[in-house]
C-alpha cells in the first residue's frame, strides 16, 4: 500500500531541480552584485551612496559570519570559518539532494548558494563583500549582501514549513 504522503519520482525530481536552479541564480546574482560594487561603481571601503532615504550602497569587508557576527581577522580564523561553512554547505547539498518536496528545496537552494557566495569570496579576498545598507534615522541595520539575504529567506521558510506540515518529512 501506498503510503498517503508518497511523491511520485517526477516530483522529487522537480524539487530537486528547482533547489539546485535556485542555488545557481543566488551565486549567479550574489557574484555579479558583489563585482559590480567591487569593479562596476569601485567603491572603497566606507563609500556610501544613498539610493532611497532607507537604503544605501555602504562597501564594507566583513570578516564574520552572515551580518558580520563572530569577526575574525586572522588567518587562522578565516581558514577555521571557510571550513566549517564549507562543511555546512556539503551536508546542506546532501540534504537539498535528498529533499522531496518543493518549499524545503527552494529554501535549502536559497541558504545553500548564499553559502556557497560567501565561501566564494572569503576565499577569493579573505574576506566577504557586504554593501546592502537598511536605515532609518540614526537607526541602522545590518549591512549585508544578496547571500546573506538568501541564506535568511532560506532559513524563514525552512521554520514556516515547519510549522505549517510539523507531521511531513522533506526527507
């Protein structure tokens, strides 16, 4: 008997397919973000340019984690953090493998080419290119990045399909 949650094979397959999409448009956009701001507008670190009157360009090298958390200016510590994220990007690649179902393939291509775009740059310059600056007032947010965001969206709908289907396994 066919158990009532079963996917058919072309399902699993599908959601395999739009992870993995999702996974090479976030590199692909975080990449050429991440250039343009390097290469197309050469902005030095500090530079600011104001697009709206909540959001700036702000070029910063942020030696952390995802919004500049655990900052390590060593090589040391950026060696220990490009391995473990590396490794956490293996086992999320494993998982996005496995997966099943469309929701948790979206959000595990999201967080997993976020990953993959910060990895990409703390190898390349040590460090990861950061320019997406929210404020209001004096009131300032995070400055961040297209995989920082991804990663962020990934983990939000990773939670919500967990509340939402408590009962379902994406694997």
């Amino acid at each position: 008997m066919k158990p009532l949650f079963a996917h058919s094979l072309r399902t699993q397959k599908a959601a395999r397919r739009i992870g993995w999409l999702v996974v090479l448009l976030v590199l692909l956009t975080d990449r050429l973000s991440k250039l343009w701001i390097l290469d197309g507008l050469a902005m030095q670190v500090g530079d600011t340019r104001p697009l709206l009157p909540f959001f700036s360009l702000t070029f910063v090298w942020n030696e952390g984690v995802s919004l500049g958390l655990f900052q390590q200016g060593t090589m040391g510590g950026r060696v220990f953090l490009i391995g473990l994220t590396s490794l956490i990007s293996v086992l999320l690649a494993i998982w996005l493998q496995r997966t099943r179902l469309r929701l948790p393939a979206l959000a595990l291509g999201l967080i997993l080419g976020g990953a993959i775009g910060n990895i990409w740059d703390r190898v390349l310059y040590g460090a990861v290119v950061d320019f997406a600056h929210v404020h209001v007032g004096n009131w300032s947010f995070y400055i961040f990045n297209v995989a920082d965001a991804a990663i962020s969206v990934g983990v939000v709908l990773l939670l919500i399909d967990s509340f939402v289907h408590p009962q379902r396994q994406s694997v």
